[in-house]
C-alpha cells in the first residue's frame, strides 16, 4: 500500500481516512502505529485482522492533549502528576473510563479501563487534529513481530492490509511507551517503555508497584512472554558469537567477526533503544537463524531494552 512522505496534504487525507473508518498508520515519536477512530467498532476490528491480533488485547488510545484523555477516562492524583511530567511523550497510562467515553468497547477489549496517551511526535499530533477523533493505535506490525521503527518496516509486515503509511523518517525513541496503571491506590509499571522507570518514581516520590503476573490472563499482553520476536533465535549474555551466530553487540568491546550489529559502540542506552528494533529485522533480513546477544546494562531504557531481548528470545508458542 502507498508509503507518501507525511506532507500537509497527506496528514489531511490520513484524516479523512481515519473519519471514514479506514486504517492509517503513522509515525510516533516511540514506534509506527497502526491507527483508526477509536470510537468506530468496525475500524477498530479491522485493525485487529491487520495485525492478526488475539482480540483480547486492548489498545492504545492516542489523543492531543489533557483535556482529550479527560473527556475519556478519569484522572487519579497520581496519573495527574505523571501527565503533567511526561505528556506529550512517551507515556501511556491505564485509567477508569469514563461511562459516556465514546470509545468502541472493543478498543478496551470491554475492560473498565482505558490506556490513553498524548504522543509529541508533530505528524501524530497533526493526523490526531486532522481526523478529530481519538485514534487507537498498536504498533504497526504483525502480532508478536518486532515493533517498526520504518515506514519500510510498516510496508513490509502489512502491506496491503493498511489503506495509507504516513513516512516521517525512523522513529526517534525506537521503544514502545512505558504503560503505567495509575487507575487504582498505587501506579503499577505494567510495561517498561520509553520513559525509564526511575524517571517516573523520581516524580511520583514513591516506587512502582510490579503487577500481579497471570501469563494466562495477562493483564497488559505487551507480558506474553514470546513478544517482540524476530524470526532468529536469540542468545542473552553472550561474550562472542558461536560460528554459526550473528552478534547483537553492545559497547566498545564488541568482537568484529561475522555480522555484528552494535547497537551503541559508545554504550549510550537512548542510540542502543533507537537501534533495538531495525538491528532485529536486518539479522532476519540477512538470513541468521541464531543471534548471539551481549549483556546490555539494566538501568534507565536498558530496562525496556531488557524486557523486550528476553521476549524475543522466550521461547515460542
Ligand atoms: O509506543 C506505543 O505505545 C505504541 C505507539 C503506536 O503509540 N503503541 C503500542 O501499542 O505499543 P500496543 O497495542 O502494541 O501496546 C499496548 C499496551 C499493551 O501492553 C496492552 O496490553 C496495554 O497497552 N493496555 C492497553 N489497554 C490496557 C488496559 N485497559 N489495561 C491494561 N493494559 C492495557
Ligand atoms: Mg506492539
């Protein structure tokens, strides 16, 4: 399907798009996503036979600022807090939702909850004002795939599937949002993103809660333990790559033999996240069965950068 530059004109025509209950996917400051009118049921169905997503998921409702998430879903003390922080970001937060929120009940997989976040990203702020209605978006790829930082990347796991891909370049942060449930007493981390978490316990002043983990009824299924998959197997904390293995490399030290990727050789975790997704995709590209992993520290995004190697070198279902 068409891949156009993100002009003016085409962020338009993604609106119209959008209102006509079509499938858009655009760039975010995060990831691509894969967007339509959230309070459109059919639209949001179409965006789950896109992906070949398990209809149980509940997605992501992107708005353009406070007042579109306060029009939806109710604010708790402590979500306040963080959206004034991290709004517009990388931040997404699980909220009570408002009874009268026009949002199809099958965007919140008919939970009482809703995840809702206020993208920077100025083509994302420009398609939520060109459409006027709240777009849920999961990234744009295949379920369990590796999430697209390309609009190349949007082409090639769903062609077709997808009426219009917006293209403003390679996404900046590389990483999903991190996703906080502040509906309750205490803000729970239900998954690491973009936002490290010691950034949001630093303006909360308290730490996060873990939440309870049912793998069979997960509660944000960004938990699934195989997600994030390349098609390659991958190897965690390894020093140097066997014969038959790329290298997903981290830092100076990395080895030169075979096809190395070095997700920072200066060991910055903000170019290792930039870089986590694309690396994945070009060892599947090349061919590699079999990537051999350095360890990557686990502090500020080494965090979600972690969450997401041990996802895609779980085992598969
Ligand atoms: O960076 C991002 O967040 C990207 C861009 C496109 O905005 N979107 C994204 O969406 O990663 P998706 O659908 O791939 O991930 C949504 C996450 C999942 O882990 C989902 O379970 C969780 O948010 N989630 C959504 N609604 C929820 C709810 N009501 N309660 C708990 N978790 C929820
Ligand atoms: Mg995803």
């Amino acid at each position: 399907m068409p891949v156009v530059e993100a002009t003016p004109d085409q962020i338009a025509k993604a609106g119209q798009l959008i209102r006509d209950g079509a499938l858009v996917a655009f760039p975010t400051e995060t990831v691509y996503g894969l967007g339509a009118d959230a309070t459109n049921g059919e639209a949001v169905a179409r965006i789950f036979a896109a992906k070949g997503r398990p209809s149980f998921n509940p997605l992501i409702v992107h708005v353009p600022d406070l007042a579109g998430a306060e029009r939806l879903a109710h604010l708790t003390p402590h979500g306040r807090k963080l959206a004034a922080a991290f709004w517009p970001g990388p931040l997404t937060l699980v909220m009570q939702r408002r009874t009268d929120a026009p949002i199809a009940d099958l965007a919140t997989a008919g939970l009482p909850t809703l995840a809702v976040r206020v993208p920077s990203h100025p083509v994302a702020q420009a398609l939520l004002a060109a459409s006027g209605r709240p777009v849920a978006a999961p990234s744009a790829n295949r379920s369990g795939h590796v999430s697209p930082t390309l609009a190349q990347h949007v082409k090639e796991d769903l062609g077709n599937r997808v009426d219009l891909i917006l293209d403003a370049g390679a996404a900046a942060l590389g990483l999903e949002s991190t996703v906080i449930d502040v509906s309750g007493e205490t803000a729970v981390l239900l998954r690491p993103g973009g936002i490290p978490a010691e950034a949001i316990e630093a303006v909360l002043g308290t730490t996060l809660s873990a939440p309870v983990n049912n793998p069979e009824a997960p509660t944000a299924p960004g938990m699934l333990a195989s997600h994030y998959a390349p098609t390659a197997r991958l190897r965690l904390n390894a020093t140097a790559a066997l014969d038959n293995e790329a290298l997903l490399a981290f830092g100076p030290a990395a080895p030169s033999r075979r096809m190395v990727i070095n997700l920072s050789p200066a060991g910055d975790l903000t170019e290792a996240a930039a870089h986590l997704f694309a690396a994945l995709r070009a060892f599947d590209a090349a061919g590699y069965d079999a990537v051999a992993v350095m360890p990557v520290p686990g502090e500020g995004l080494g965090r979600a950068i972690n969450d997401r190697l041990r996802r895609a070198a779980a085992p598969r279902a």
